[in-house]
C-alpha cells in the first residue's frame, strides 16, 4: 500500500447520512468539504461538490432507504469528486444496498450487487470501504478493492452489557453462522441455529433449529433487519422450543421498513442493538440502542491514508 500521507484527506457527505460523515470528519480532526446536491424540478440530482482538488477523498453514503436515490446520488458525487481534480476516491457505503441480490435467485432476475459494484467503479471509485456486507462475495464482484470492515466487535461489547452471560448467541439462518461464531469467540457463548426458507420479501419461514436453548435467554444476531420477517420467525421457533421470553436482538444494519415496527412490537424482545450505518428513525416499538462505526470508519480512513493495514477492522472470513 502507499504512502498518500502528504495529500490531504476531505470528507465528503452525501445527504443519507450527514451525521455519520460529520462523526468520521470529527474523529479525524476534519470537517467534510461544501457539498450541495441540488435537484431540478423532475427530480433528476445534481450533487456539486467544492474543495477536493489534490486531496484523497472519502465520499461517505450509505445506500439505505431511499436506496435508489442514495445509490445515484454517490454516483455521481464520486464523478463529481474526480472531475473537480481529487486524488483516490474512495466510496465509503457503511450500508451496500442490493449486497443481496449476489445471485440470481431465480431465472429472470439481475445480479444487482454486481450491478452497482461496476457502476461505482465507472464513475471513477478507486476502492470502496463497507461495513458488514450481506455477503462476502462482493469483493469478487468488484473491479475495485473492497475493504469489508467488522462491526461484531463493537456490537459484541454492547452485547455483553446488554445481555446475561447464559444467553445463547442465535443464527437466524445458515448465512448468518459465521458472524454467529465470531461473536461467540468475542463473548464465550454458545450458537445455536434457526434454518430459515424465504418465501418473499416480506416473509419467510422456520421450523428447525440446531443447538440447545431450553430455558435459556437468547440473543438473535443478523447482518440487517429490514421487514423484520426473518427476526419473528426465528424468535417463533426459539419460544417454540423453550427459549424463555427474554429475547435481544443484534444486527450491525436497521433499514427497518415502517411495518416491522409493529412486528417486533409484538414479540417478546427486550432490546434491539444496531449501528448506525443508517440513520435511526421510526416508531420504535422496541427498546433501541445505536453505536456509532463513526471510529471505526475514522479508523479505516487514517490506516488507508497512511498506508497501514486493515487486518485488524476487517471481517473474518
Ligand atoms: C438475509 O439473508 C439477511 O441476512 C437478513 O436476515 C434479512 O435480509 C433480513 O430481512 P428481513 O428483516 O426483511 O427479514
């Protein structure tokens, strides 16, 4: 890696996130550089950026809900960050919306994470910096590098506040067994496994669960939750086999839809632990704790900045 430590580092933020931006920039000492994202009437965006020119720049947007908007929108604020004479441009998108869709999950469909990796990359990202990827294979789709930073740590010191050291850390599908064993390393606690089959975007299914907790608190640990469908799922087939009805829920990403409030309003969930990749919003029908990968982005910056490695923010593979 080289030494870029002589350019200067700007921060740009797009608007999904201002405050997240606005955290890294101060844990480094910095402000984020004037952006303005206008639009014309027919809502076409026009972002406008100023006083990047010579330095390595750090476009920080996450593209969570308005997914879309937010992901066109860092498009084109990379083009612009390139166009007005900055150096690296790296894309800081702490939430990949479309990390999903890494394959085809049935004939007919696109490979949307492929999709928006090769449109980063043509509007002129040198890498990319995300947080807890839904999956791992976005770096073999990428034309770019992708550093693949791990909120578990963070979430994991939350979790051992939060949560009784008796509590069994819970896989709500098999994608999510590795993190599982990862914050079962942090914590000495054991993992059990929920099987989960999706039926819709909006629903799936779960019967079948692997390991023991029988009478004892459980604490569900995902990558996102969005419609909340696969957290009630898996808190059904705990209490269905004897999990008592103190249940907490970690996941490094809350795009939560309006209705899934209403959905974990009606289990028994104690709390609901999350970063802030996105920013936190609706009716909170459960307890919320957020915590900040504002270190932890400002942390990966400076390393990429002075030429340092990453191996101890990254994800385990
Ligand atoms: C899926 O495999 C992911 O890891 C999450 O479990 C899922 O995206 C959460 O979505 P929802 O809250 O809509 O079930």
């Amino acid at each position: 890696m080289s030494d870029r430590s002589t350019m200067p580092t700007r921060i740009v933020a797009g608007t999904a996130h201002p405050g997240l931006a606005a955290a890294v920039a101060a844990v480094l000492g910095l402000r984020p550089a004037p952006c303005d994202v206008e639009r014309f009437p027919d809502g076409e965006l026009r972002p406008v950026v100023h006083g990047v020119q010579g330095g390595d720049v750090y476009v920080v947007q996450p593209t969570g809900p308005a997914v879309d908007d937010h992901l066109v929108e860092l498009l084109l604020l990379v083009d612009a960050c390139r166009r007005a004479g900055a150096g690296a441009v790296t894309a800081v998108v702490p939430y990949f919306g479309y990390a999903r869709q890494d394959r085809r999950g049935r004939a007919g469909q696109a490979v949307g994470a492929r999709v928006a990796l090769g449109a980063l990359a043509s509007a002129g990202a040198d890498r990319l910096v995300v947080v807890e990827p839904h999956t791992v294979a976005l770096e073999a789709m990428s034309p770019v590098p992708v550093e693949m930073l791990t909120a578990v740590p963070l979430l994991a010191d939350g979790l051992a506040e939060l949560t009784p050291d008796e509590a069994v850390l819970v896989a709500p599908d098999l994608g999510a067994v590795k993190p599982a064993e990862h914050y079962a390393r942090l914590l000495g606690r054991p993992v059990a496994v929920v099987r989960k089959t999706r039926l819709s975007g909006e629903s799936v299914h779960a019967e079948e669960l692997v390991g023991d907790v029988a009478g004892r608190p459980a604490v569900i640990v995902d990558d996102m939750i969005s419609t909340g469908g696969t957290i009630e799922a898996a808190v059904r087939v705990l209490l269905a086999h004897g999990a008592a009805p103190d249940i907490a829920v970690a996941a490094a990403h809350g795009p939560l839809v309006e209705a899934a409030w209403d959905r974990l309003g009606r289990l028994p969930i104690r709390c609901l632990l999350v970063t802030d990749t996105l920013p936190a919003g609706g009716a909170r029908a459960v307890p919320l704790r957020v915590r900040s990968v504002g270190p932890l982005i400002a942390d990966a910056v400076a390393r990429l900045h002075h030429g340092r490695s990453l191996e101890a923010l990254l994800m385990r593979g």
